[in-house]
C-alpha cells in the first residue's frame, strides 16, 4: 500500500534525540532554543515560540490577542476541527466565510462580507500548503483594525508575493506526526511584535516572568527538547523536503491531466505551494464519485485521504452550539463532497507516483 502520508526521519534526528538522552536535559532547553531560532528564520520573523501542539498555538494566539467573550472571528469553514475549538475555547463567536474553490481558503469578499462592528479577529486557514489571499486580508484587517491569527499548520515555508506565511499576522504552525515538518506533537508561534512574543512566552510558561514570580494566570505550553531534536534537521532540510514534494505533485499534475471531471490543484498566482496534500476535486463530470474513487484506488494498492468530509461547523455539537454562527456554506460543502489527497510526500519515488497515476487512469477507464 502506498499511504497518503509517511513520516521519514534523517540520520541527523536520532543523532539529536541521543544527544539530549545524554544531556539529561528533557524538558524545554537549548534545543528548543535551535528550534524556534530556525523557524524564525524560516518564516522571516523575529519571534518564534515553540509551543505543545499546533491546536494550544492557536488557543494562546487567541488569548495573548485578548480575544474573547462578546468577539467575533471570521475563519474558514472548510478546515480542521482545531481552528473551531481554538476559537470556541476564547469564549468568541465563530463566523465563517466561505471558501474559494480554486484554493480551498476563505475568500477574501466573503470575509469582507462577514465583519461586524463586534468582529476582532480573522482567522485565515493556509490549507493543503498554501497561502489564502493574504494581502487582501491584511488590507481588510487594517482598514477594520482586526488582528489577524494565521492557521498555518500545513503551510511551513509557504509563500505569497514572496511573503511568508506566519509573516503576515500571529503565525499558528503545528509540528504533527502527519505535517510537513514533525516532532510527533507540537506547534510554535511566529511574530514580529516583541511585545507579542514576550506575553506568549509568558502564557506559555505559567505566566512567570523569573521563578515564582507570576505576572498572570499561565499554562503550561512548553515543548521538550527531545521533540525539538527530532524536529531540527527537518527544519534545517525543509528547502529539500518542499522540492521533493514540489516535484511529485508536478509528476502526479502531468500524469493525471485530461481526466474527465477531474479538478487538479493550481498554485495560486503569486503563492508557493508547500505541498502538504495533492488534493484533487471528484466532480459530478467524473465517471464515479469521490467515495468510489477512494475504494478503487485503495484495492489497487494507493492510500488516499478526505480532508475533510464535511464542513467543520456540520456536527450536531456545533450545530446548536451558541457561539458558532452556522450559514450555508456551498463552495465549503462542495469541496467537503469532491476533495481528495493523494500520496504525495518525499518518500515517495517516480515508480510510486506512477503507481498512483495509473491506478487512477484505470479507475478512470472503469
Ligand atoms: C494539524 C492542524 C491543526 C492542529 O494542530 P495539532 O498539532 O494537531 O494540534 C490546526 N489547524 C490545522 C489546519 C491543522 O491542519
């Protein structure tokens, strides 16, 4: 079976982890240190703040923001469950913009369409590895005086006009076992207001400034320097990583053009795509739907994913949740019935993507 995604660590991480076995030094350290310093880099920012996970990132970005009881935030339908909670966690109010078909991030009209006198923050999605339309959101968030908390868990390294994403507002990354970047959990913020920065800190470490002196109520948010070594020389590889996933999802574009009622995912004028899922969209011009799709190709041996299966607020739990302000959704819930990932990371070699190009010709054929 080819799966849809595959973790691959280098030589270098076990190199690292033992290194920090040795040390005795588990907990947030020196690697921690090396970790935010690369991700800073790598987003073109001052700060970075590594955190436990990619959902606390964006609860603490929240909350280092003032977001709260009687906000709105604008965010995107169409994402993991994460952004929801994080936002429904503040005590805000969720409110979504519909999503822009071509690159399954929150249209910038919609957005513009949903702010209200009570709206404090958007929360654009950079999903599947690229950039929504963040000028236009950052001109709508500046005209509006809205912060802007960047859920750019699948986006390490992307880019748009040559701008980083988690350059633009708080950037949210997550370190996940499935992204493009991992440390099995973990997440970090990205910021250039050293104000900012220093409350996350803060936030992260039981609002102590030195030991036992407490500046706020705080949490517990730190990561440990075992997970940052796994996670260095993925960050020091990450130019490589993106190419070889680059690479597949032009290898898989060219093998899979003319399909009928098949939509292949486009790189956005001005954006780098990061690939962090090859999504392709099942239309009803296809000759067997998505679900039927996924079947066929797993018997032939290619994992795929659905990411994800239904808009995120279309749960019972949310649905009649007071703080979730549910409006028809049609772009979101059309990708939500069509989308489908197929195996695209480095792991992957050109015998393997043509495996997968062909499965889907054959399913194609019928
Ligand atoms: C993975 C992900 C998150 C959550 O990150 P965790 O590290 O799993 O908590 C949030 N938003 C999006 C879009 C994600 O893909």
């Amino acid at each position: 079976m080819i799966p849809v995604s595959a973790v691959s660590l280098p030589p270098r991480a076990h190199e690292l982890v033992a290194e920090v076995l040795a040390s005795g030094q588990l907990a947030q350290g020196p690697m921690v240190a090396e970790f935010e310093r690369l991700v800073a880099e790598i987003c073109g920012v001052e700060h970075a703040i590594a955190v436990t996970n990619g959902t606390t990132s964006l609860e603490v970005a929240l909350e280092a923001l003032d977001v709260g009881p009687g906000d709105e935030v604008v965010t995107s339908p169409f994402t993991f469950v994460a952004t929801l909670n994080a936002i429904i966690g503040s005590g805000a109010t969720a409110v979504f913009a519909d999503i822009d078909l071509d690159r399954f991030t929150m249209d910038a009209e919609a957005t513009a369409a949903c702010i209200t006198p009570a709206t404090t923050a958007l929360m654009p999605v950079q999903l599947y590895g690229q950039a929504a339309e963040m000028g236009v959101l950052m001109a709508l968030a500046a005209r509006h005086d809205l912060a802007v908390v960047e859920d750019a868990a699948q986006a390490l390294g992307a880019s748009i006009d040559g701008v980083q994403v988690g350059s633009f507002g708080v950037g949210s990354f997550s370190f996940y076992a499935t992204k493009n970047v991992t440390t099995g959990e973990g997440g970090a913020l990205t910021t250039n207001d050293a104000e900012l920065a220093d409350r996350i800190r803060l936030l992260r470490n039981q609002g102590m400034r030195a030991r036992y002196d407490y500046a706020e109520p705080g949490h517990n948010l730190r990561m440990t320097d075992l997970a940052a070594a796994v996670g260095i020389p993925q960050l020091e590889d990450l130019a490589t990583i993106t190419a070889r996933r680059s690479a597949n999802a032009e290898h898989l574009s060219a093998g899979l053009a003319g399909l009928e009622g098949l939509a292949l995912p486009r790189v956005a004028s001005g954006c780098t795509h990061v690939w962090h899922q090859y999504t392709v969209r099942v239309t009803p011009d296809a000759p067997r739907s998505r679900d039927e799709v996924a079947a066929a190709l797993a018997e032939r041996g290619v994992g795929s994913g659905v990411y994800y299966p239904r808009v995120v607020f279309d749960y019972d739990c949310f649905r009649d949740h007071p703080r979730v302000r549910t409006t028809p959704m049609p772009n979101a819930q059309q990708a939500a019935d069509q989308v489908l990932s197929l195996p695209v990371h480095p792991g992957l070699g050109p015998a393997e993507l043509d495996r997968v190009v062909e499965a889907m010709v054959e399913v194609w054929r019928g």
